[in-house]
C-alpha cells in the first residue's frame, strides 16, 4: 500500500542561513540524492522547520496571488510548483520516520502539526487571488501553446482548487476547515491509538507449550517480542493490523488460536484506546464536507477523482465479484467442516462448527492434502536475502535493465535498514531504495511505499524511495523464513518503489505514484505476478541451507496451490471494501453513536449479502487504518479494481512473450514513468490497446463470475 502524506508541492526557495547551521532540515541534504541526514535530525528540529517552512510558503503563495502581472503558465502554475521547499522536505522526512519509527515526542509532534497543516492547504487552495489566476489559465488553457504536461498540470491544479472549496461563500470556507482541522486531529488520533493498542494487546504465553506448532524461528521471534518487553521467560505474539494472524496456521491448540483471534478482533474498542468514537466523528465530518462541497456523500466526493468515478461503479464491482467469492468461499468452508468431522470420529472426539480461529489451521491441512506441501516446507526456499536478490532485484533486472548496489556507506534511522543505490541499463544513475523490513512496536503495521525524495525532472531531482514491511525478527543468527504470503507483499511493495524510481516527469504535483488510489495500486500487484512466475521463482527459490533449488514437482505444487483459499482470501477483502463504502456512503444525519459502530459494520454486510461467519472482514473498523486515516478514505476498493489492471497486464506480457526487456521497457515506458501525465484511464489503454476486461482476474484468483453478472462484467468501463 501507498501512503500519501500531504498534497502539497516540491519546491525551490531558500533557507534562512541563520537557522540552516543548526538545523538540518532548513538546507538541502549535501548526502547523494538528498538522502536525509538521520544521524543529525534531532525531534526538535521538526518543529521549527514545519513552522518556518509553513510561513515561507504562504509567503511564495502570497507574492504569485498578488503578482500585478497577467497570469501566465510559468509565473502562476510553475511557480506554484516551486513554492515550498522547506516545507516539502521536513513534511516527508517528519512522515516517513513517523510512521517507521516513532516515538512520543514524535507523535506529540504530529498530533500538533497535521490540523495545523491542514489548515496551512486551506490556506492556500480557499485563496480567492490565486484561483482567480488560475481559473482565468483554464478557462483559455486551449490558447497558451502548452504541451500535454502542462495541459494536464493545468487542470490538476484547477480541479484541486474545486475540490478544496475555492468557489464556496466565505462563511462555508470557514466552516470547512474547521472540518478539515477537525478530520485531521481525528485521523492522527486514530492511527496513534490504533498503534498503541497493537502494542498492548499483543498476546503474552508463559508456556511454550501452548505454541505447539510454531517453527523453531517463529518460537525465536516470540521470545525476542517479549525481551523486548521486558518479558523474559515469555512469549509473545505480535498482532499484525489484519484480523486473521498468521500464526494461527500452525498453532496446534485451539484455546490458543481462540485466544490470538479474540485478541485481534477486540482490538481498539475499549477503555481510553476506543476508535469507536473517532470513527462516528470522522465520518459525520466527513459527510458535512462533502454536503458542502455539492456531493450527496463522500464517496461520491472521493471517487470522483479517481478511476471509478462513481460509488454505482464501485458497489456494482464490489457485488459481482462478492457473489462469486462467497460461492468460492462456502466450497472450502465445506471441505474444512469435513476435515474437521473427519478428525474428531477418528479421535472419538464430538466435532465441532468451523470458526474464524479454526479456517487457517485446517485450510491449511487440506491444502497439504490436496497438494502435498504446506508452508512449513516451503518456508526454507523463501529466506529474505535469496527472495530479495534472487527475486526482486533479479527480476527488475530482466525487465528493465536495472541494478542495484547496496551503499552500506550510507546511514538510515536504524542499523536495519538497508539502502540501495539503484543504476539504469546504461550504468546512469535512478536514484536510491531504502528497505525497512521488521516489525516493532513503534511502527505502523501493514507494508506500504513511500519517498524522502520524489523524481522532480524541474529541479533535476532524482527519488530516494523506501519499502516497509513487518516480518517477525528472528533472534540473533537465525535466518528471515517466509511464507508465499509474506513474500508476494514483498514484490508487492516492491513494485510501488519501481513506479516511484522509474517516474520521468517534469511537475511534482503529477510524478511519480501522484496518482488516484485505484491506479497506484496497478503497478504494485502488477509486480506480484512475477513471484510466482516459473522464470524468476525458480532463480530465487532455494534452500538457504544447501542452494538447492526447490524441487520441480514442489514448485509446481506451489504454483497450483495458489488458487486454493482465494475464495477466502477475496471474501475477506471484499468485505472490508463494503465496509468502507457503507461508511462513506451515508449523511451526516446517518452516522452512528459510538455504540452503534459494530451494528453499522454488520448492517452494511448483511445488506451487501457478504456476511458469512467463518470468514470476517480482513479489518474490523475500530483497526481499519485505510478508510480512517488520509489518503485511501473511499478507497480500499482500490486494489481489486486495479488488480483487474494488473492481471490484464499480465495477460498481456505473457501474449507477447513474457518477461523480456523489450516488455518491460514498453510497461516502463508507458506507465511506470509517466506518473499522472495522463489520466489513468488513458495510460492504460495506451499500453494495454483498449479497456481493461475482468476475466484475467477471474482466472487469476480461480474464481468463476455468476451467470447473471457476467454479461455485464465482461468489460471495466471505469465507472463511465
């Protein structure tokens, strides 16, 4: 997932000397591609800069909107664009570490700066002077001789302003930042909390033995969990942000998987880390804004800007691919419920009903009896340091050209963190990939992408990008093991940083991943094909013991595994998408109390016909960081509706060939380097040749589309 921090502009302006030789962030980094000096940022230099680099923007803003000169192109849009360096620069270094590595100073730090910085946009977009200038550009933007970049800046700008309420009376302007302050504050909350109580509700053993089942490394990583917290002669199981955990596809007990489940499901619903609350503010905020804005909700409002365009586009998708997931999913419930009663009559045992702790453990079985392997085998063949240079730098190599150097003369915010410097097929220089792959305590749960630097051809700046994800760590001098699972997130992420490394664009505001939710999200599953592809799985699936590759007849066991649980797997997701629509499709008026969150939640699954027991969403509300943080609100739809790009994509290489440089430059090309320079509607069609279709997908997932749905759904229009 790709995490956008502020809509606000690079820049070029300069710092004030005076503060610059105390503090870091007032100058340009002089380390290659700005790579952020972490070893002399200290937390009280946020602060100032975040303050200084607020009012030196307002103040480049201030001198465009008063400009006496007629509007132009380069003294109103482009030097829109080079306002705010300051500004830019300690807003994505802040961000970054914030999310990787915070702290309480840092939080404090957030907690007080993101109204602020809401309020610092509004500032600027409810300008009435400098839309003025924009909107007369517009209005004759057929007549100022511009090429299709600065067409499409052009009216990316002027849709912002729209969008930000530049036309309301001043009194609604008021009123919707007051909202925007207020959304800001709540979201901030919510994700504080939301990792306050991954952290406190981990689950703590003091018997091994109720963890029978987890692998010598698993074991390990309990432990290390627990002397972290000071927990010696314990165990514990960190909760990642997902309902269902990991762990529970080993664990032999079944009080002890209950335990795990229960934990995570009940997380941040109670005491002083309820999200609940947030959550009913959050969205009747939310719905007001959108009111105001001419929207009858705000998904309506969200979607409008992104590939779907409409909440009938996203609920029609969402429906039809819902009928044919729950169908797949009742299967496999049905084949686990027979294991199950299998077991128990052999154990003189009374079987019992299949629940959501049971599903992983038991798909588990009967994925090994189907296939003969389950993840415990394989996991040899994934060590972290085979996948990654083996897999994904390989791969990125056969596609594209590029390689990748590790600068271990370049310093990160923690030991762990690895950087790459990362070269073109000519030898020139891309730019550098930081890669922060464990979990802590004080970091966001889940995998996202994100940059320091963005690729800015305007000031000839180059990306600096960096992958997080939350692999367990082992205990000293134990090796990184992992399932498929954890491995195609990495491909996954992976692919969000190509998008942000291969971007050769001349405007910040349309570089890089500066794209809709349900685009960004293309590149990025797009890139997972390749972990399964029998080329490049076979280059980096090896027994990190002896080199061996992973036998043939696993590898293709594998591979025919991959299908099996989709039904489960699309179900859970689907849900949770349901789950977003239904709160951001609803009035100020329909928002529930605290109380009601759970019902509303529930509600809106019955209403969808997606409720089904054994399955749950893949995130209850009250930890369903996505639609209740800033960036994906409306939007965790996104992924299955850009993964029809995705697979169609993949259709496409392997119907020219597969994986070969020629493929990959012509993908790199037309969409990995284009950032938004078109609608995304367009830069596909211009690489795929038309309009994407759903069946690649459909095939993918081993899913079949109702008979009713599919003349219907033979073709994604984009919502138009």
């Amino acid at each position: 997932m790709k995490r956008s921090l502020l809509i606000l502009v690079a820049a070029v302006a300069l710092a004030a000397p005076a503060f610059a030789a105390q503090n870091p962030l007032f100058e340009k980094s002089p380390l290659p591609y700005q790579l952020p000096q972490f070893g002399k940022i200290k937390d009280s230099d946020f602060k100032p800069a975040f303050e200084a680099g607020m009012a030196q923007q307002l103040k480049e803003v201030d001198a465009i909107a008063k400009n006496p000169a007629a509007p132009t192109f380069d003294n109103t849009i482009v030097a829109l664009e080079k306002t705010g360096e300051l500004l830019t620069r300690t807003s994505k270094t802040f961000f970054n570490l914030n999310s990787s590595n915070t702290n309480d100073e840092r939080q404090k730090i957030e907690a007080e700066m993101s109204p602020r910085l809401a309020a610092h946009s509004d500032a600027i977009f409810m300008n009435p002077e400098l839309f003025a200038r924009v909107d007369q550009l517009y209005r004759k933007r057929d007549l100022l001789g511009l090429d299709s970049d600065g067409v499409q800046l052009l009216s990316r700008y002027h849709l912002l302003f729209l969008r930000a309420g530049a036309k309301l009376s001043d009194a609604d302007k008021t009123r919707l930042k007051e909202i925007n302050a207020q959304i800001s504050s709540l979201t901030t909350q919510f994700s504080q909390q939301l990792l306050k109580a991954a952290k406190d509700d981990a689950v703590v053993f003091d018997d091994v033995k109720a963890l029978d089942g987890l692998s010598p490394e698993e074991l390990g990583a309990a432990a290390e969990a627990a002397k972290a917290r000071n927990l010696n002669g314990k165990w514990v199981v960190t909760l990642q942000n997902t309902t269902t955990q990991a762990v529970l596809e080993n664990l032999k007990d079944r009080a002890t998987r209950e335990k795990i489940y229960r934990a995570s499901i009940s997380r941040a619903q109670s005491g002083d880390v309820d999200n609940r609350a947030l959550v009913a503010k959050i969205v009747a905020l939310r719905a007001e804004k959108a009111k105001l804005l001419g929207y009858p909700n705000f998904a309506a409002y969200a979607l409008e800007d992104e590939g779907a365009k409409t909440p009938a586009a996203v609920n029609k998708m969402l429906e039809n691919l819902g009928h044919a997931a729950l169908a797949q999913a009742k299967i496999e419930a049905a084949e686990i419920q027979t294991l199950i009663d299998a077991q128990a009559r052999a154990a003189h045992q009374k079987p019992f009903k299949l629940q959501p702790w049971d599903w992983a453990f038991y798909a588990g079985q009967v994925r090994k009896a189907k296939y003969s392997f389950d993840q415990g085998q394989v996991k040899p063949y994934f060590e972290l340091e085979h996948v990654l240079k083996d897999g994904l730098f390989y791969a990125a190599q056969e596609l594209y050209g590029v390689t990748f150097k590790e600068r271990k003369d370049l310093h990160a915010y923690r030991p762990d963190v690895r950087i790459f410097e990362v070269f073109d097929a000519d030898k020139s220089t891309i730019g550098l990939l930081l890669l922060d792959y464990f979990k802590r305590d004080n970091k966001n749960g889940g995998a996202w992408m994100d940059t320091y630097v963005d690729q800015v051809g305007l000031f000839d700046q180059k990306p600096v990008a960096i992958n997080n994800l939350n692999l367990p760590k082992p205990a000293e001098g134990q090796p990184v093991l992992m399932d498929f699972d954890e491995v195609t997130g990495m491909f996954h992420e992976f692919g969000h940083a190509l998008h942000g490394l291969f971007s050769k664009v001349k405007y910040p505001l349309i570089t890089g991943t500066s794209v809709p939710p349900d685009f960004v999200e293309f590149p990025s599953q797009f890139n997972e094909m390749w972990a399964r592809d029998p080329q490049i799985l076979a280059h980096f699936a090896k027994d990190y013991r002896t080199g061996e590759p992973m036998p043939k007849a696993l590898f293709e066991r594998v591979l025919a595994a991959q299908k099996y649980g989709e039904g489960y797997a699309t179900l859970e997701y689907l849900e949770a998408a349901t789950i977003d629509q239904a709160w951001h499709q609803i009035t100020a008026a329909q928002a529930p109390k605290t109380d009601g969150v759970m019902a509303f939640e529930q509600k809106a699954l019955d209403k969808a016909g997606l409720s089904y027991g054994p399955v749950p969403p893949r995130y209850h509300t009250p930890y369903f960081l996505h639609p209740f943080n800033e960036g994906y609100e409306a939007g965790y739809y996104a992924y299955i509706w850009s993964e029809v790009l995705a697979r169609d994509s993949g259709d496409w290489f392997y119907r020219h060939g597969g994986i070969s440089r020629a493929n990959g430059d012509f993908f790199r090309a037309k969409i990995l380097s284009r950032g938004r320079t078109m609608e995304p509607d367009v830069l596909f069609s211009q690489f795929y040749g038309g309009p994407p279709r759903i069946g690649p997908l459909l095939d993918y997932r081993g899913l079949s589309m109702p008979k009713s749905a599919k003349a219907k759904a033979s073709v994604v229009k984009a919502g138009r």
